[in-house]
C-alpha cells in the first residue's frame, strides 16, 4: 500500500499544480473544502462575495490568492497518511464521503471550470473574428 499511497499523492499534486497554471479563480472552493475542512486553517467562505464582490481584487491579487490555495491543497495532499484519505468528510454542500472524495471532487471542479473557460475563449476568439 505505501506504493500506492506515494503514486495517488504525486497524481493528485501533478493534477492541481497543472489547473493552477490555467485558471484564475477557485480559491474560495480549495480554502474552504480543503483548507478549513482537513487543513483546518479556519477559512470562512463568503461564496455569494465570490461572484458579486463589489470591489473584486486585481488579476495578480486574484492570482497570487490562487497560488496560495494551491499551495495549501498540495501541502495538504502530501500530509495525508494512507488511513487519512479515508478519514471521514463533512462541509457545507459537500457530497464527499472521506477526504480522497473530496479532494478528487475538486479537483474534477477545477477541471470542469477549465473546460469552460476553453471554451468561452474559443467562443470569444471566433466571434473577434479569429480563428478559435
């Protein structure tokens, strides 16, 4: 098993360090069902402000809060022992069962995000009259 363990946690670093370097904003998501819920790093989320901050911070701001979190969730998923990933999971909205599920679901967030914003600016690229 220590084979196995050692293999899900490089996969699992490997994954969120490639999202980290494609997409902008996921912080709020990675702090709260990673950081505040098995890193216990005491995060509040305030989800709504997420989408409506009156005063959203700038690009490298946004970014720079986004490397944080990824930061965390890596350290986080290189901490787990093999039993912890089978520690059992709770979080407001979470549907995940121990903390492998959550993690995994994030990361399948993340990548669901991704894929939109693909899309979009391959949708925005052809309406500028590119080529996509």
């Amino acid at each position: 098993m220590p084979h196995l363990h050692s293999t899900l946690s490089e996969v699992l670093t490997d994954r969120y360090t490639q999202n980290a370097a494609r997409v902008l904003h996921l912080t709020g998501n990675l702090n709260y069902y990673v950081g505040a819920q098995i890193a216990k790093t005491g995060y509040v989320r305030d989800r709504p402000r997420e989408f409506n901050d009156p005063n959203p911070p700038s690009n490298e701001v946004a970014l720079k809060r986004l490397d944080d979190a990824i930061a965390m969730v890596l350290a986080t998923v290189r901490a787990q022992s093999a039993e912890d990933w089978f520690a059992e999971y709770s979080g407001v909205g979470a549907t995940a069962r121990n903390r492998l599920d959550m993690i995994m679901q994030c990361a399948a967030h993340m990548q669901h995000h991704i894929g939109q914003m693909i899309y979009l600016g391959y949708e925005l690229g052809k309406q500028a009259g590119g080529k996509g």
